[in-house]
C-alpha cells in the first residue's frame, strides 16, 4: 500500500547495484488514471517532481536521483491514464483496423513497451509499481510484469514485494498475516515472488521469518526486514547487510563484490548525531502534507550533514495564519520567527497566503535574517521590495491581482495570447548566466549553471532598471538576458531569490551549492545571535 516507503526501497536497491558498478535506471508505474500528474494537489499527493526534459512526476523520482545520482526524464514515470490515453488515441486513429482493443494484449503490451523503451544502455532496470496489490487499478501492471517473466525469461526478471508487517500495541506482538494474504493475492495473479521486504518498526525474530517464508514460498533468505530508520540514507546499509544485492546478483548471475560503506556512515552518523542545530522556517501554505516539499526537506538534510548540524524544519502556515484581509504586524511576526535562523520560501500556486510571505520578507529584510525564496518565493521578495522601496503599494504578480498598476510579476508578452494554461508553463531544465561579483557567483563558483523550472509568471522586464538602481541585483538572467532567473540584495547577508527549482537536483552525495551556503548563512546568524545574548 501506499506510504510504505516502495519508492525509498527502490532507490536503495538502485544505490546498491550501482555501488556494485552496474549501470542502473529506475522507473515508477503509477496506477492512477490521471494523465497529468502536474495538475494534481499537493495536498494530497505531495510534490511534483521535475525532471530535466520538464516532465511533472511522482516524488519517488526525487528519490531516485537523490539517491543514484543520475538523472531521469519522462519515461521515468508513466501513469495507468497515460497508457489508456495511448491506446484510445490508437484506436481512434484506426491503428487496430477494427479488431476488439482489450486490456489483454493492447494495455499491457504497451505498459511492456513503457519498461522496455527506458534505456537499452543500463545493465540493470528497477521498475516500481504504485499502488496496493489486488486493487482494481494495479491489476494491468501487474499482469504485465507477469508476462515480462514469460517474453524475456525467467533469469532476466526478479521479483521484489514490499509488505507490511504491523505491530499491534494491544498484543505486544508483530502479526505476519498482512503479508502472508498480500502474498496469496499476488499468486492469484500468477506472480511469486522473489523477495520480500518487509516493512515493520520492530525487528522479525527468526521465527517470524521462518514462518513468512513458510507461507509465501519465498526462501527465508530472502526475507528482508525493512525496519523503520530515522535516517533514510541507512537503508541501503540495512539491505547491504542482510545481502539484499548478493541475493539478486546470484539470481541474476552477475558478479557481486564488497562495498564500502564508510562515506555512507560518516554520512549518516552526522545526521543522527549531527554537533550542531539550527531552525529554518518553512513558510508555505502546503505545509501540513508532509511529502509537500520532499525535495525542499531533503535538500536541507543533504546542507545540513555537510556543516554535521540538524536542520529543524519550523512549518508555517502561511494560509493559515494569514487569511485574506487580515493586517500582519510586526509583533506577530516576531513571535512566530523569533526562533529561526533563517527564513525559506517555496514554490507555490494561487494567490492564498500570499499577504504573509510578503510580510515574511519584510521581516527577514528588515532583521538581517538569511532569506532563501524558490520560484513563488523569489517572486514574494520582489514584490515585497517594490511595495517597501518604490512605494507601489499594489505591487503585485499578474497571477494574484490582474488588476494590479505595477504587475512587477507578469506573463511575458508572449505568453498572453496562449488560451490553453498548460501551454504557457516553463519546465524543465534552463540556462542561466551568472553576473560576476554576486552572490550567486560566488555560491556557484562558475558563470554557467542549468536549472529545472515549473512556473507560468515572470519578472516583468519593465522593472528591472528601477529595481537595480533602487538596490537589488539582478545576478542571473537567461542567455539572452530575456528572463530573470536569479535576484539577491548586496545589503543583506545572505538574501537570494530564484525563479527556478534547486531543491530539484540536490543529491545525497553532493548537496546543492545554494541550501549548502544557505545553511552556512543560518549557521553564521545562529551564532551571532547566540553570542550578542550572551
Ligand atoms: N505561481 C507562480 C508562477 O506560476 C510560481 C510557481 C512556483 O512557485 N512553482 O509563476
């Protein structure tokens, strides 16, 4: 079922192969019947990822570059609605020349062609399957994968379900039947596993092992306990340790070697035992989803072991505690941000809780506090600065007053006239120039950098003169200097506001220059703060 942690064991399982030096790519088959997973709430699946050929993916991609390092792109992430979508289209177009188009062969032949058309380079493929075993909805990719085993071979395809094993307060003791009857579902469906991981706070005794193993016909080394960590980056060292990659490369006949995993430890050792703590405000209005801002949360854990400190997430509602009409004063915010060492903004949509992040810039202006805004947030601290410098008390993005006298945020002329609101989305990966001498040059240490963006508004060029003069640089720009990618405030800190998504490309062996000098900025404020109360 969904929530278990299927996208963390497959990037761990990925991780592991390619220590091994295997050449690795993952995918993610999502049962669900949206077309688009872009349109769909935060709230209730939690972020959208992008990927570099703009693709809106499921999250677990973000796992998966997190952890293997590499990058994905659209045949990463394929949806139930996606496949039908296909095969309608084909057979309005009259591919079939009239025979009965059906689940069984059409539906699945084209899931099969999803897997197989990833990536004829890689040694190893791990597809993940969305979704609970014995819904509706999963039934056709699990019936494809299946088949796979019967096309291309027993030894080329290895089965690995993920299961439950919950403990019950009540009995004091951990039940194996949830696993025991998902796996009767699954053989009903003519798959047998090969591996089970099984997902359980407290440790599986032998016995417990002996007896999943007994009833699901699976060998009782291949009973993986999936133990609950406080670190995601350990489970990798948890499955190493229990042969998880032994276990697959003898299936598959592949050689298999020692890894070290002492970078890994160190890695996570500084998380768990990290010598410092710092707070960071977190000011969105999906705040209370917490997968929301995945790649925003990791990116700050990736900043944070660099510097062996915590990084407390401090969540702000900025829907909440700023509903419309309501006048923010100082006080308050005082009392909310009193604790932080700095201030981030993420990327959003919509005009609520808008009033509050502009506030919150201010406040972190005025108070010398780092500020990091991404995308909405870049765009909340331009605002924020006309409003405060020019005096233009109704600045404002297009996309929240479009009657606003001074959009300082704008669709670009260009885009106007497009009617079709998906049409006029930037995504994907862009260039960006750096200016020398700035902030951001200094964070990236070069002048050429690529970045991954999902948003419809921009700086309105109009502006740029003023805001320059009046103060705030303008430090990376397209390389036809058309778009604004990046602005910050000389006279401040650490103040930075990208129109892009960094949080996108932090990866667990090399954090993203931008959290990482953020984090050192909050550090830096931690201990000023620290020695002007002492
Ligand atoms: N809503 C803003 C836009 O469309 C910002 C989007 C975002 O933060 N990803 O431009």
């Amino acid at each position: 079922m969904s929530s278990l942690g299927k996208g963390i064991a497959s990037a761990s399982i990925g991780f592991l192969l390619k220590k091994l030096g295997y050449e690795v790519t993952i995918q993610k088959l999502d049962p669900y019947l949206n077309v688009d997973p872009g349109t769909m709430s935060p709230f209730q699946h939690g972020e959208v990822f992008v990927t570099d050929d703009g693709a809106e993916t499921d999250l677990d991609l973000g796992h998966y570059e997190r952890f293997l390092d590499i990058s994905l792109n659209k045949r990463s992430n394929h949806t139930a609605g996606q496949v039908y979508d296909t095969i309608i289209q084909n057979e309005r177009r009259g591919v079939y020349l009239g025979k009965t188009v059906q689940v069984i062969p059409h539906i699945t032949n084209e899931i099969k062609r999803r897997i197989t058309s990833l990536d004829n380079k890689a040694d190893i493929v791990i597809t993940e399957i969305g979704g609970t075993i014995g819904d509706i909805e999963s039934l056709p990719f699990i019936e494809t994968i299946r088949q796979f085993r019967l096309t291309y071979g027993a030894k080329h395809c290895f089965f690995i379900h993920l299961t439950l094993v919950p403990y019950i307060a009540v009995a004091g003791e951990s039940k194996t039947k949830p696993t025991q009857h998902s796996v009767i579902k699954l053989r009903e469906i003519g798959i047998q596993p090969d591996m089970l991981i099984c997902r359980t706070s407290t440790r599986l005794t032998k016995e417990m092992i002996k007896k999943i193993s007994l009833f699901t016909n699976v060998f009782d080394e291949n009973v993986i306990e999936g133990r609950d960590t406080s670190c995601i980056y350990d489970i990798p060292i948890l499955y190493y340790e229990q042969g998880v990659h032994n276990i697959i490369c003898d299936y598959f006949d592949i050689p298999t070697t020692d890894i070290s995993f002492d970078k890994l430890k160190e890695y996570t050792a500084k998380f768990t035992n990290p010598s410092r703590t710092i707070t960071i405000a977190l000011c969105g209005k999906y705040v209370r989803h917490q997968d929301a801002y995945k790649s925003i949360v990791e990116s700050l854990v990736h900043a944070g072991v660099d510097f062996s400190t915590r990084v407390n997430i401090k969540s702000i509602d900025t829907d909440k505690l700023f509903p419309k009409d309501k006048v923010v004063d100082d006080e308050e915010l005082q009392n909310i941000l009193k604790d932080v060492d700095g201030i981030l903004i993420p990327g959003g949509f919509g005009v609520r809780g808008i009033e509050g992040k502009i506030e919150i810039v201010n406040y972190a202006r005025k108070h010398n506090i780092p500020f990091f805004g991404i995308c909405l947030g870049m765009q909340c601290a331009v605002i924020e600065f006309a409003r405060t410098e020019f005096g233009y008390k109704d600045a404002n993005s297009a996309e929240f007053d479009p009657e606003t006298t001074h959009p300082v945020i704008d669709l670009m002329p260009d885009q106007k006239d497009i009617e079709d609101m998906g049409g006029t989305m930037r995504l994907g990966a862009y260039p960006c120039v750096l200016k020398k001498d700035s902030l951001a040059y200094s964070i990236y240490d070069t002048d050429k950098i690529s970045e991954r963006h999902r948003h419809r508004y921009e700086f309105n060029n109009e502006y740029r003169k003023k805001f320059e003069e009046k103060g705030m640089m303008i430090s990376g720009v397209s390389p036809d200097n058309h778009l604004v990618e990046i602005v910050e405030i000389p006279d401040h800190p650490f103040f930075i506001g990208v129109q892009f998504h960094p949080e996108f490309k932090s990866r667990l062996e090399h954090s993203h220059p931008i959290f990482h000098n953020f984090i050192k900025a909050a550090l830096a404020y931690n201990a000023k703060q620290k020695t002007s109360e002492s």
